[in-house]
C-alpha cells in the first residue's frame, strides 16, 4: 500500500468532488488489502495510510511512508503535536519517509520529502481538488489525469531517466516533492520550497573532528535505526562506504550479530568487491558473510518489475540489483539491510567548476565543447590540471546539460549550441530553452553560481547518481534498505565540500565530497586496502554489457508504447537511439507498464 488522500481548495466537503467510485479505484490501483488501512475522510480531506502510519484530531492529521524510527505507531500523535505547535518545524529527522500533514484548522496541506527522497510523494491538480500519494499508480486511477508521458521532460527522461530542472515528473498532469522540500496546498495556490533545515554550506573543521563527528553520527544513525532489533545485515561491497557500516553495526551489536550480504555476477570474472568485502569481515570479526551471484537473466527477468516499482527509469540497471539483494536477503528471513548509499557526491565538484568557469570562461568553453562532444577524445589529457576540467567526473556527456544550463541563465555563456555530437545538441539546445528550465533558475539566481549548481544538482541529478528510490525498491521487495548517511547528523559531513580545501597540486583536491573524511574516520578501523581502495567504474552493479541487449529483447514487445512516444521526442527518437538505448527502450517499457497495462480509470 501507499499513502494517499486529496484535499479540497475551498475548503468545503471532499465527497462532493471525489465520489465513493473514484476513491474505491485509486486504492484498488494501490492493491491495498482490507482492513490494512486506516482512513480519515471528513472536511475537505480524504487521508489514507497502512494501519498504525496515520495520526488525528479533531483539527489535523498526519500520515507518513516509508521508514521513520522515531515516530513508530503511537509515537506519531507526538509529531502532530508539535506540527501543530510549530507549524514552520523544520523536518529533520533519521529515516527515510515522505509525509502528509493536513491543517483543517488553517486550512493547509502539506507534503514533505526528505533529503533522500527515496519514498516519493507525487501530487496533481484535479479541478478543485489536489491529489496526493506516494504511488503515481494510484494518482492516474482518477479520470481527470492525463493518459501519457509528460510531454515537456520526456526528452529528458529519455536521456537520463530524470527531470534534470524543477518538480514535473514523467507522468503528464504530475508532479513531485523535490528532496529535503515541502508543498503547501492553501486557497491562495500551492507552493514549493525547500524546507529541510540542511543547508549547502561547506563544512568546517580538521580531518580529526569531523572525522570523529561522522563516526559518532553513524553510530547514532545505526542504534536509532535498530530499535530493539538485536542483529542486522549490511549490504557489503569492497568499497569503505559499506564497510563503514559494517563496522559501525559490529561496534553497536558485536560481530557476532551482524551478517554481511556481498553479491557477484555469474560469468563475470571475480573482482576485487569479493575480496576486499572478506577482508573487511576478517578485520571486524564477521563470521557470517553470505555471497550470492546475479546472472543475466536474473537481472532481465527483475529489470521490468524494478522499472514498476520505482515508476520511471532512472539507473534501472542498479534498480533491479536492488530488487534481487532486497529479495534475496527476504529469502533469509530478514525484513530490512543497511547500506553503505548516500557518502561522496557531487558538491565539491560543482564548486570547482564555478571557480573554473569563473576566472577563464574561454578556455573552459573551448574545453569542454571538445571533451564534451567526444567522450573519449585527446582533450582529456588536460583534465589532470584542474578538477574543473575533468569532465568524466559526471560520466555521461548530457548530464552536464543542467550545468551548462545554469551557466547559460547566469550569463557564463550565451547557448548549449556545439557542446554535444549529432540529434544531442539540438535536443540540449530545446531542453534548455524550456520555460520550466528558465523559471527553475531564476528562483535560485540570488544564490552564488556554485550554490546554484549544488542545489539543483543535488535536488535533481542526485536522484540520478546517488539512488533514490532504490529504498523504496527495497522496501516493496520484502526488505527495506537503511541508508544512515542521509540521516542529519551524518548528511553535511558525507555530501558537503570541506571549507579548508587541500592545495591545487594534493591528490585529494579530486575526492568526492566525504571521501576524505571517511577515509580519516576509518583509517584504524578496516583495512587499508580497503579504506583507500580506488573504485573501477562498474564494478559494484551489473555488467554494463548486459544493459543495451537486455534492453533489446524488450522491444518487440512495446511497439505500441515506441509509437506513442516517438512524436514527443521531436521526429529524434531514432537519431537518439545509437547514445541512448539503454535509456529510451526501458522509458518505452515504463510506458508500457504504466499505461498500456492499466485499467482505463472509472468516470467520476
């Protein structure tokens, strides 16, 4: 089940615009179970949550998704307290949720996000009434939504399987919370702003405080997370983000009680995440230590269910990894796993690009159009001078396209024309002419070029590299994944760039924001291998070779939805397709999923 509800504007009753069928459909869309549920409907306000997840009074109520430790059961009444105290409180807290907060009283809702944004939570606008849940599924059963892509991002998400600027989700007539925001519904509009108390300041200190602050945070994170659980499962890779919270597991319950999880792919030669996982169990004491390997059609087989339930494309590759870890430590009897996600990012690079295109906007014009257009040409070779000029940091060629955007409305440069080969540049060139993409900027251009750049590369790529709603993956498979870097105590120091920055020619000016901090907070905690262990592009999720063929052999199967979506791509679908079938074919099965096999929605 997912949470859901609606709200009326004006105020007035709920029923007379959202009859008793409508509702009845949008909880069949969800598969909710009778008497699972608790349901308010009264006022303007229909809520609607899993049984022990909701909480009322006579004036408001409040519902939440997903993983929120401190708020279990009874303990949510206490949150509707203080919300109604302190309406502006700022939501802060260890888990992973998203949540709905309705003031009869004021005559407001309010939806909320976390900084992970791994539970979605989606709202549309249906005359007079707003709907909300945290499954579009459950949004596109009432018959005033729109039955498609939406047509203003589905290049984007084409490209990259995200929204790169704003709130519209790839569901036309939807749109979604961005991470660390919160929606407010009133009479007078609805309204998006960030709300986590988080901010994207640089964090100050020695590498021995912050150090010893991060540890501390990730213990905490660890015990809030456990409850009265007294043994865990850790999904541990080679890498030291996972290992950091093996060790922290195994200092909280004692090695004994902690059970590492590390996956392989069958066929694929034995690298070093093997490894290096056992050595980290025999340096902490871990004697239980479950390797399990992945096959091709392990991952084909998961890939279309992943797609549905994280409900878009982005990463599926990784998503369907999620999926089969999820379910295999099910299998074992275990209802949730901790992971290493949310250290490192790209917060500290983006500030290193401000500085560069800053002081010589030419040079890194004529730069980056040449690496940009050719991803593996000569110009690289240059990209050991400045991290400004690495472009591989990013990976993929068109996800500088938010960047460039954000230069070309700050006036840094006049058009995206010539950064990107062949349909690419035309198709940069109309995403950033969009209204959308222009209004998203200018909202933040009172913030300096590289705060800019660290907002909406967070609020919106981040999903993009960094996971967001794998947890949700995790959690409908059977195990919920608990990422304790998102949590506040440990977010600035695992995402944010440090004040005091190492010198031009340090080898650590090219870590990802936390990398350095972590390192220093582990370096007597796992081994060295492993704490200064340089990670191999793709070797923590599936084969990239088994992506586009997989991809492939759906495509017999989806002609109807291909035809649908090739005229929103602008008569491009085809020249797009030699870059991005790895993109565009699952964005057809997700158009399959979602609106070739969905029962039309009943008239209202």
């Amino acid at each position: 089940m997912a949470l859901c509800g609606a709200w009326a504007v004006d105020g007035g009753e709920l029923e007379r615009l959202l009859p008793f069928e409508v509702r009845a459909a949008m909880l069949a869309a969800a598969g909710a179970k009778p008497g699972a549920l608790e349901e308010r409907l009264s006022g303007p306000l229909w809520l609607v949550a899993d049984a022990g997840r909701l909480a009322q009074d006579a004036d408001s109520a409040l519902a939440v998704e997903g993983f929120l430790p401190a708020f279990e059961g009874p303990a949510l009444g206490g949150l509707l307290k203080s919300l109604a105290r302190d309406p502006e409180l700022g939501l802060s807290f260890d888990g992973h949720y998203a949540l709905a907060h309705a003031d009869v009283a004021r005559g407001r809702l309010r939806l909320f996000s976390d900084l992970s944004a791994s539970e979605p939570i989606y709202y549309a606008r249906a005359g007079g009434l707003v709907l909300f849940s945290t499954s579009a599924r459950i949004l596109l059963a009432h018959p005033a939504l729109p039955r498609g892509a939406d047509p203003d991002t589905v290049l984007e998400h084409g490209l990259l399987g995200i929204t790169l600027f704003g709130d519209a989700s790839p569901f036309a007539g939807v749109r979604q919370v961005l991470p660390g925001h919160r929606v407010d519904v009133t009479r007078a509009g609805i309204e998006a702003k960030w709300h986590s108390p988080q901010t994207f300041d640089p964090v100050a200190g020695s590498d021995a405080e912050l150090a010893d602050r991060l540890w501390r945070g990730l213990v905490a994170g660890v015990q809030h997370s456990l409850g009265r659980t007294d043994e865990a499962v850790v999904s541990l890779s080679g890498g030291v983000d996972s290992a950091a919270i093996a060790a922290a597991l195994a200092h909280v319950l004692g090695p004994d009680k902690v059970h590492a999880f590390t996956y392989s792919f069958e066929g694929i030669p034995e690298s070093s995440e093997l490894r290096e996982a056992r050595a980290t169990c025999r340096r902490l004491g871990i004697r239980r230590h479950t390797e399990v390997s992945f096959t091709r059609e392990d991952m084909r087989a998961a890939a279309p269910e992943a797609i549905g339930f994280q409900e878009r494309v982005a990463s599926w590759g990784m998503s369907s990894l999620e999926l089969l870890v999820a379910r295999a430590i099910a299998a074992r009897g275990y209802s949730s796993y901790f992971s290493g996600t949310g250290i490192g990012g790209l917060q500290t690079y983006f500030q290193e690009i401000a500085e560069g295109w800053r002081a010589a906007p030419g040079l890194m014009e004529f730069y980056w159009k040449r690496a940009c257009r050719d991803h593996r040409s000569r110009w690289k070779v240059l990209s050991s001078l400045h991290p400004a000029l690495d472009t591989r940091s990013i990976m993929m060629p068109t996800r500088f396209i938010p960047v460039l955007c954000v230069l070309k409305y700050n006036g840094v440069i006049e058009s995206l024309a010539g950064y990107f080969p062949g349909a690419l540049d035309s198709v940069a060139v109309d995403i950033s002419e969009r209204p959308r993409v222009r209004e998203a900027i200018e909202r933040t251009r009172a913030l300096p070029l590289e705060r800019q750049l660290q907002f909406h590369g967070y609020v919106n790529l981040h999903v993009y590299d960094d996971r967001g709603r794998k947890d949700k993956i995790s959690r409908l498979a059977g195990a919920r994944k608990i990422s304790p870097f998102y949590f506040p105590a440990c977010w600035p120091l695992a995402a944010l760039p440090r004040l005091d920055r190492p010198g031009f020619r340090d080898a650590r000016r090219w870590h990802k924001s936390g990398k350095r901090i972590l390192r220093e907070a582990m370096r007597t905690r796992l081994p060295e291998e492993v704490v200064f262990r340089r990670k191999v592009k793709g070797e923590n999720g599936p084969p990239e070779k088994w992506h586009i063929p997989i991809a492939r052999e759906w495509e017999p199967s989806l002609a109807a939805s291909i035809g649908a979506l090739e005229p929103l791509f602008g008569g491009r679908w085809r020249d797009l397709r030699p870059y991005f079938d790895s993109h565009l074919l699952p964005l057809a099965q997700w158009h399959s999923i979602f609106y070739e096999r969905r029962p039309e929605p009943v008239s209202a």
